[in-house]
C-alpha cells in the first residue's frame, strides 16, 4: 500500500486545525521555505516534475518562471478553487479535511514567486468548504503565519478568500481572473498571458489546490523524492476521484503511475454485480471516453495522451454495459451548452447547435446526416476559440461518436426521421 | 518599425500594427467582425485568422501584433476553409431576415458569405429567438436575433462615450446585447452604434424601410450642425423617388478624418438634414408686392434688388451674413460690401440659448464656418456698426436696406419685438437664405439658397481646418448657391472683382486664397478629402 | 436600512462591510462578487433595483452588473423558496439515477422544475456538476450536500425543511 502523502490528514479527527495540521508536522514546509532563496524554491519545484492537477498538467515550476524578469510589479497568487470539471471533487476534499496544506502551499508558492496578496477562488456553491477554509484562513492570521511582516521575516502575505458565483467557465485561469476582478467570467483573449499581465493587469499565477497542497511535501522531503514516485515526466501522487458504475467511488491517491485498471478495479471495487465496462472517462467530462481495452495506461499527463485522451482533473467516471452512449452524450453536449460563456463565435453558437442534435438523436428523431455533422463541426470549431472549453467539449462529442459509432446509428435507424 | 512579409509582399509597419492592419498596408484584406481599431481588442469572432509562419495554428490577426521578420499569410487553403467555418457558425442562429432587414446591402454577414462561405446550411434545428424590433433608444432599434455578438456596441458605449448603457447579458447562445432594463440608450452619439454594428441588430429608426441601400448614391462633405465641421458622407435617394417619401437625403454617415472627428458623428449633426428636403425650402425668387408674397424668376427679381441697392447710401445698408455661409459665400458677400461701399456688415446674431458643448465632438458654437468669417473679415469696417448695431438702426428706421442671410432672427437671442420692429421699420428687407422662417415671411424679396449639400464650397472649422464639401444632389427648385446670388448681383452692378464673374465655386475659392493670407496656397485639390488647417 | 429587494438599502453594519470588501482587492471592482452575495443574503435575491443600488457602490453601469447577475446561476433574479433544493443532472449522478430523484421530486413537491411551491417553501433547481459524483446522485439543499440519494432518504429531507 502506497504511502498516503495528499490524503494523510483526511480522516484525522480535527485536522483542519491548525492545531492538530502543526502537530502532524504541518508547515514545517513553510518554515523552511521561508528562509530559502525564492528562486531555489522554484528550482526544487521544477525538479520535483509537479505538474498543474487542475485539468492542463503544465509543469508548475515553469509556469511560475513566466513571469518577466526583472518586474517590479505587484504579482498576485491566485488559487483555482473552481472545481468543476464533471467527475472531479478532490479539491473539495481538499478545503474541507485539510485547507492549511492549501494555506501552507500559497505561502511557499508566494515566497517563490514573490507574491505579498493571494486569491482563493471557491466556487460558489461550494459553501461548507468555504466556512472552513475561512476559518483555517482566521487562524493562520491569528497565528503569525499570514499578514504583514510573517514571523518576523519581512515577508508580508495576504490571503482573501472569494466565492464564486455559478458558473463553470471561472474555472478557466482568465474566466477566473475575469470574475475576480467584478467582470462576468469571460476568458481573456491571449496574449497577454496571465504571468505577464493577469488579475488586476498584473502578473498573476494560477495554480490548483491539489498542486499548492503538493507544496509542502516537496520543500520538506525534496524534489528527487516526489519526482522518483511518479513517472519520467510527471512526479509524485494525486487524487483521483472516481464515481459512477463502481464498487466504491470516492478519491483514491496513488503515485502517477497506477493505471487507470488499478484504479477501477484494486482500488474501486469493480463494477457493481459484476457487470462489464463499457467505457471509462479518464479525466473529467473534458477528456475523451476509453474503451476497455484502452485502459491498462499510467495514469499520469502522458498515459490517457497515448490514446487520444487527457487526465485533466483526473476526474474518472465509469460506465458499465447498462449505459447508453447517446444518452451520456447527450448529457455532457447538455452540460457544455449551459455552461458556455458565450464570448466567441465557434463554442457559443455550435454547443447549442450539438446539444439540439445530440438531445434529437436520443428522442428518436435523429437524421443519419447528424454524425457527420456533429464530428464535422467539432473539427471545425476546435483550436479556434478563445480558450481550451470548446476543446474540452470537442473531446466527448468525437470520442463517444467515434468510438460508439454503431449506437448512434442503431438509434437512427430507428428514429422516425432517418 | 518592423518589416513583415504579407502574401509575399514586403511592408514595412509602425511597431505595434495588428496583422489586420498591416495585411491592409500591404493591400490584403482580412475579413473581421469584433475589430475596430478605435475600441479595445476583443478577439470575439474569430474571422480573422490568418497563417503565420512557425506557428502551427491559424492566430487571430487583430490580436497579432507585425514582428520583423513575420511571414503572414492571408489565403493559404486553411485560411479559407477556417473563414467558412466561422462563417457558418455565425449563421447558426442567425434569422435569415434579409428581405425585411434595412442592413440588406450593407451587411458583413452578407458580404462575407458571398465571398467567404458559399456553403450549404445544415443546421435544421429550432434557432434560438430573442426579442426583435425593439427601440432601445430614439434614434436606435435593435433586433437581438441578427446580433452576432461582436460587442462592438457595448464597448463603443464604455470607451468612447463612457455611458456604459449596453451590455451582453446571459450565457452561451442565450447571450443577448441589451440595455437594463428601464434604462434607453440615449447618450448623444448613440447613432454611432448603427453605424459599427456590421449587421442589421442596431438600425437606424429613422431609416428604417425607407429606402433600399443600393438605390444611394453617395457623396463627400461636412455636417453644418456645429464649428466641429464632422466630416460626413451624404447619402441620397435620386432613382426610386416614390421610396424615402419623396425625400432626397435619406442620411448621413460619418466619414473617417483623424484630425476632426475620427469615426463618429453625434446625433444631432447626424440627423440634422430634414431641413433640405422640408416643404419649408424655398425653392423660388419670392417678391412681395402689396401683402402676399408671389413667386417670381430670377430675371424679375434681380433687377429688383439691384435697383433697391442702387438707390440706397451704403451706411443705410446692413448686411447680416450667417456663419452657415460657406467661405466662398462669405468671400463674394465681402467684396459686395466693399464694391457697395457698405461698412455694416457682421455674422454674429446671437443664439437664442447657449449652444451645449462637451470634451468630445460638440461645439456651443452651432455653425460651420463662424472662424471662415472672421478670417475673411465679415466684420463691420471702422466706422460701420456691428450685428447688434444694424438691428438697432434698423429699429431706428436709420436702415433703408437689411439683408439678412440665412438667420431665423426671429428665434434667435434678440427679442422677437425688437427684431419684427427692426423689419417693420426698414424699407427693403431681403431674405436670402435655404427655409422660410418668420422673418422671411415679412422680408419684400425672398432669395433662395440652394442648400450646401447641392452645391459645393467649404467651411473653416473651430480649429481653423478648410474643409471641402461636394456636390450630392442639384438645387432643389430656383435655389442658387448663395457666392451665385452675390456675384450675379456684383455684375450687374459693375463690380470688376473676378469673383463676379465666377461660373464655379473654385473660382471664387481661388480669388479668396490669393487675397486673404490665411487661405494662402490652398487649393480645392489641395484641401484632399481630410481638409488643411489655414495658415496662422 | 430596509431589507425590501424593490427598495433596497444597507444598513451601517453593512455598508463597512461593504466598504472592508472593498478595500481586499486592488480595484476595488473585484469585491463586486462578495457584495452580490452579501446583497443576496440581506434582500433575499437579486432585483433589478438590488442591481442598480450595488452598480452605486462601484460606479458602474447597471447594466454591467446585470452582466454579472445574468452570467451566473447563484444569483437568483426572482425570490426563492424559503429553501432551494438543485437537483445534479450531470454525468454521473444520471448514470445512477438522477433522472428518478427530479421525477420523485417534482411529484412530491407538485412543481416542475425551475418552480417554487405555491406555499413558498421549495424552489427546485436542476443544475450541473456539483462535484460530489462519489455520492451520486446527489443534490444541494441551501447551503449543503446531501448525498446518495433514494427515494425515500429524499422524503426524509424534504421533511425536515419548513
């Protein structure tokens, strides 16, 4: 059994305290940080092959060095608590059971970045969480860690903690910064990119909760440690959250490398009654479907890539023979149409459009050209757009299409408008 | 200044040009919706993609700033088969509407589909429906199903007028342009909203199915509304008569000059033309012999009032000019007065309210060519007496002649008393101007102008900029461009000046540039299309 | 101070809060979020003239605020239920059964969804991903999750809201 690194506090009585945090050797990372160059901070990050577990898997230690040498300028630590990727509810757990690794994260994250004022961004309905990560905040306050002139090292930080509103798009780093600056959560069109000119017009790094809270553990126990637990390219653990047709769904933390059978099976249970796998959704709703055969890979940034997919949030839902293909898709091309932000031409007027069609073929009024025009489309629209949501909607419209082709076709045999 | 390759054409740009400038620098043309170099980059429709060289993906150009060395490419296969893609994702939803819609003609979803897309269209589904014919201000109606959300408005609204009336509310294909609710679109230049929306979602209300655009003809000038001197197009309707209800100008659009007024053109001067095609023109010599006023030639009325000014002392005439007179208007009166020997000559009639102004476009000051005047001197000569002073003497009966140009005197600053008993109490009083008001209807001879939009001439604006205005449809009626009026008049009196002898407006335009210092060098094809400033 | 949403005003408790809100963020545009919440919280939803007194604290249009209210699906427009109850409808609650629950309990509530009860207690939602798909199907009642959803744990719920 793997050691537990992410998930070691979750089912500690209390462990949101601050107290108990401290006395299970929480922000031991922090005090370290705190007296290291910030640019070595970034160093060991970049060895430790941290990459962003919030759906792009960009490597974190590059991502911060994005911002221009040699600016003055006020930057801004901005955390992505937006979780909303269908399938994903890591961070949740993450704000709930342990929110001061979050707070111990943001503060190795700000030293080595040089940032004095930090953005919790936490989805709005997302309320519980919220309630406790505030109150870890309070008494991180009340403790000397966070304010002006921490412990004594000059190091000022601030923390504001901002509840989002209900929508899906601010969990996209611009739509993101867009909401908090008062704006509606449009992405921005880039360049500029954030770490040049982000929240406010200043450089602004946005980083996940899972990839702050791995922070810690890298300053504390070094970066050839957490990179030797995963694979060549991708360091450490993560959480996987699993749900649908599964023995038992919940977060499972295992080292990158776990394939996506492991996960299902060893650590899941299995399906229930024993049924058969039809298809699995490796990385949030956003991430082409897999088909069994398709799932002995490693579950890190390169593995899902092999097969034409993505692990994204690591979000895994699973579907056993029960399930309708069309019916799925119809419920994602549903999620994508609302959840559109509706700024750029290609997603805002084609995730109706798909939608529609999507909802049609499963009415049994489906016509045999829309296939090809729903995959048509897609291709057209994707690469196009402002920001990557079109491509996470373009993901489950050609993959469940392609690969579940003869469902879709059987459903319009039958339709009335065939 | 970096040096970038276009379609294999070398163009060398200022640092910091877009791709969509710069392809147009290099004769390229990039079709785009959401750009529009006054506002902010919104990166909105994805039209304008282009390939660059070294970059995998087609980038947007408007947000593609030229580097030394770039390799752009506006046609390339991908180019085109993505311009058909945005294309049709731009029709989804889009009413095809266009036999009802007053943007037919004009229209970018139109043009660019013709020579952008030329598919088939597939999407059989209910389109989304939002609220159509709405008028979300007094000038402006909006159709929220043709709006293909490129945002121009609302950041016209935030950025150059800073009302911030207009929004984008929802989401995703429910997104909708829109004002608050209870709110209207009413900031002084909301008619510029019509103009940038490439789309029939923000029409013109008093445009609307008036007239077929392509039935316009167009021509270059100068809105007459203020001493900004907004540079315009005139657009009229001389082929389908019985369409715009007869009218001849069916509007004004702004014309792009950087120095006056760079887009825009406010409200009022954009809707200040009803007055040319009004039954209120006079369109005919008006002699009023014994009460009612008759319709005559100009062959009876000339030598009508050339004998009234032959028979009177030149300090017995008062010439009240208008600073709506065009510089070559102002010039032949000028050398009138000096031929006459007449000193009372003036343009100022005050306002009867000060004229309202702002930091943008407006000018308290509601007439083209006020700076015109005062560098050709219509101005009393010493010893003759001012605007004010010819009204008192005419009220003094001290006055045997008061031609009063183009001036509703009546609705002006002065009392209304004071100013009917000054043309009761004058022996001849002529009117010379473009409507008939209150004064023209007691004046004893009533001269047409023909409009400025029927003839050509130009205006000195506030900033001292000459600016030409063209010819956009013949004098209605018997008018006469008013420098006519005044040199036939100067003829026939024997006056040798050139300017009497005038057949063109350029003429009389080149007599004024030799004698007067401030108009030294200038020429009509000198002026150009953006004007030049008068030297100081 | 009136809590009247078609008059609405802060008291002086309020107003610092406002103003403390105000001051987190470097323009002070972004405490726009936080002050919706607040305003929601203290007038019971988000009118028209809740908008147009929230634009004052930010010198914005109304019409940008509208923006922000229309954007998002926490800001409610028209009163509520005493209670909201949002229904998950994404992926994998529907796999296991979230089609059910909203039919259990739109007949149960004797509204559609989107409806309040006549009796104002209930306004019923059907929303997408809350990320709790472990306890599919799921759904939010106020503030709270409620998970692992059936028939009857739902009557159980519905029981204890008044």
């Amino acid at each position: 059994m793997a050691e537990l690194i992410l998930t070691r506090n979750f089912d500690v009585p209390d462990a949101h305290t601050i107290r108990v945090y401290r006395e299970r050797g929480g922000y031991q990372g922090w005090e370290k940080a705190k007296g290291m160059e910030p640019a070595a901070i970034a160093e060991e990050v970049k060895k430790s092959n941290l990459r962003g577990l919030g759906g792009a898997g960009f490597p974190t230690g590059v991502k911060w060095g994005f911002i221009p040498k040699g600016s003055t300028a006020p930057r801004y630590l901005v955390v992505n608590a937006d979780e909303g990727e269908p399938g994903t509810f890591k961070d949740r757990y993450l704000m709930e059971r342990d929110p001061h690794a979050l707070i111990e994260g943001m503060l190795i994250a700000a030293r080595a970045i040089g940032s004095h004022l930090g953005f919790i961004y936490i989805r709005g309905e997302y309320v519980q969480p919220w309630r406790i990560l505030s109150a870890a905040v309070k008494e991180a306050y009340d403790e000397g860690l966070l304010g002006k002139n921490i412990q004594g090292t000059g190091f000022d930080f601030e923390i504001v903690v901002h509840r989002g509103a209900g929508a899906y798009i601010c969990g996209e780093e611009t739509g993101l910064i867009s909401s908090l600056e008062g704006k509606k959560g449009w992405p921005k069109v880039k360049p500029p990119f954030p770490a040049v000119k982000g929240a406010f017009g200043q450089p602004t790094i946005v980083n996940n909760v899972e990839t702050l809270a791995c922070l810690p553990h890298i300053v504390t126990r070094g970066a050839e440690w957490f990179a030797g637990l995963g694979t060549k390219t991708q360091g450490g653990t993560r959480l996987y959250s699993v749900s649908g047709h599964v023995v038992r769904p919940g977060l499972v933390e295992a080292p990158v490398s776990v394939t996506l059978r492991q996960i299902i099976y060893d650590h899941c249970g299995g399906i229930p009654g024993g049924r058969a796998l039809k298809a699995v959704v490796p990385g949030g709703s956003s991430a082409a479907i897999l088909t069994p055969d398709e799932i002995d890979i490693p579950m890190d940034v390169d593995g899902p890539k092999s097969k034409g997919s993505m692990i994204g949030s690591a979000g895994i839902i699973v579907m056993d023979e029960t399930v309708s293909i069309p019916d799925a898709l119809m419920v994602v091309a549903r999620f994508y149409a609302h959840e559109s932000c509706g700024q750029c031409t290609p997603c805002r007027e084609s995730t109706g459009w798909i939608y529609k069609i999507s909802h049609r073929i499963v009415e049994g009024k489906g016509r045999k050209e829309d296939l090809d025009t729903i995959l048509d489309v897609a291709r057209r629209g994707a690469g196009t757009t402002i920001c990557a949501f079109y491509d996470g909607a373009v993901g489950p419209y050609i993959s469940y299409i392609e690969k579940f082709r003869s469902e879709f076709e059987e459903l319009i045999r039958n339709s009335a408008h065939a | 200044m970096p040096k970038l390759t276009v379609n294999g054409k070398e163009v060398e740009v200022p640092e910091g040009t877009n791709l969509i400038e710069a392809a147009k620098a290099a004769g390229a043309e990039v079709p785009h919706y959401c750009y529009h170099p006054a506002l902010s980059i919104a990166g909105q429709c994805r039209l304008c993609m282009v390939d660059i060289d070294k970059v995998p993906r087609p980038q947007i150009a408007c947000n593609t700033q030229a580097t030394e060395g770039m390799v752009v490419h506006t046609e390339t296969e991908r180019v085109l088969e993505t311009r058909r893609s945005m294309m049709e994702f731009h029709l989804i939803n889009h009413p095809l509407d266009c036999p009802v819609c007053d943007q037919a003609g004009e229209c970018f979803l139109q043009i660019y589909y013709m020579k952008h897309g030329l598919y088939d269209p597939r999407m059989v589904d209910e389109k989304v429906h939002k609220p159509k014919a709405v008028p979300i201000g007094p000038h402006v109606m909006l159709d929220a199903e043709r709006c293909i959300l490129c945002s121009r408005c609302v950041r016209f609204c935030d950025e150059i007028t800073h009302t911030g009336e207009l929004g984008i509310f929802q989401r995703g294909d429910q997104s909708e342009i829109g004002l608050f609710p209870g709110t209207a679109l009413e900031n002084k230049y909301s008619g510029n909203v019509i103009d940038i929306c490439p789309v029939g979602a923000l029409t013109d209300r008093d445009f609307r199915f008036q007239v077929r655009v392509w039935y316009l003809d167009t021509a270059k000038s100068v809105c007459n509304g203020c001493a900004r001197g907004c540079n315009v197009e005139v657009h009229t309707n001389r082929h389908r008569p019985h369409h715009n209800q007869g009218r001849r100008v069916a509007r004004l659009k702004p014309r792009f000059n950087a120095e006056v007024n760079q887009w825009w053109l406010c409200d009022e001067g954009r809707y200040g033309f009803k007055w040319m095609d009004d039954k209120s023109r006079l369109t005919h010599p008006l002699h009023r012999g014994g009460g009612e006023g008759a319709e005559v030639s100009w062959d009876r009325a000339l030598p009508e009032l050339v004998k009234r000014l032959q028979g009177c002392p030149p300090d017995e005439v008062g010439l009240l000019a208008s600073p709506k007179m065009s510089n070559e208007d102002l010039w032949a009166l000028r050398r009138l007065a000096e031929h006459l020997g007449v000193r009372n000559l003036d343009f100022r009639v005050p306002p009867s309210a000060p004229g309202d102004e702002d930091d943008f476009l407006i000018r308290a000051d509601k007439n083209p060519n006020s700076r015109g005047a005062e560098l050709i001197g219509v101005a009393p000569d010493p010893g003759g007496r001012d605007a004010a002073g010819i009204l008192r003497a005419a009220r003094e009966r001290r006055l045997k002649l008061l031609w009063i140009f183009h001036h509703d005197l009546a609705a002006s600053g002065w009392p209304e008393a004071e100013v009917l008993a000054a043309i009761e109490n004058t022996e001849t009083v002529i009117f010379q101007g473009t409507n008939a008001n209150d004064v023209s209807a007691r004046a004893h001879l009533g001269l047409p102008s023909a409009a400025y939009v029927e003839t050509e001439g130009t205006f000195t604006n506030f900033q001292g900029r000459v600016q030409r205005f063209r010819t956009a449809i013949p004098p209605l009626g018997e008018s006469w461009p008013d420098w006519m009026i005044l040199s036939v008049v100067g003829k026939a009196l024997g006056a040798s000046d050139p300017v009497f002898s005038a057949e063109r407006a350029e003429q009389v335009f080149n007599a004024l540039a030799a004698a007067v210092p401030a108009f030294g060098g200038m020429t009509y094809r000198a002026l150009g299309d953006a004007g030049r400033m008068v030297t100081a | 101070m009136t809590v009247d949403a078609r008059s609405p005003e802060f008291g002086p408790e309020h107003l610092a809060e406002v103003r403390r809100l105000q001051g987190l963020y470097p323009d002070k545009r972004g405490a726009l979020l936080p002050v919706l919440h607040l305003a929601q919280d203290t007038f019971g939803y988000i009118s028209l003239e809740v908008e147009a007194y929230v634009a004052g604290f930010f010198e914005l249009s109304p019409a940008h605020v509208h923006e922000v209210v229309t954007f998002s699906t926490l800001y409610f427009q028209q009163p509520t239920g005493r209670h909201v109850v949002a229904v998950c409808h994404n992926l994998s609650c529907h796999l296991l059964g979230a089609k059910g629950i909203i039919e259990h309990l739109t007949q149960r509530l004797g509204v559609e969804v989107g409806e309040t009860t006549p009796d104002g207690r209930v306004t019923l939602l059907s929303v997408e991903c809350l990320c709790a798909c472990e306890q599919a199907p799921m759904m939010q009642v106020d503030d709270r999750y409620e998970g692992n959803l059936t028939p009857e744990k739902v009557d159980g719920i519905l029981g204890g809201l008044r």
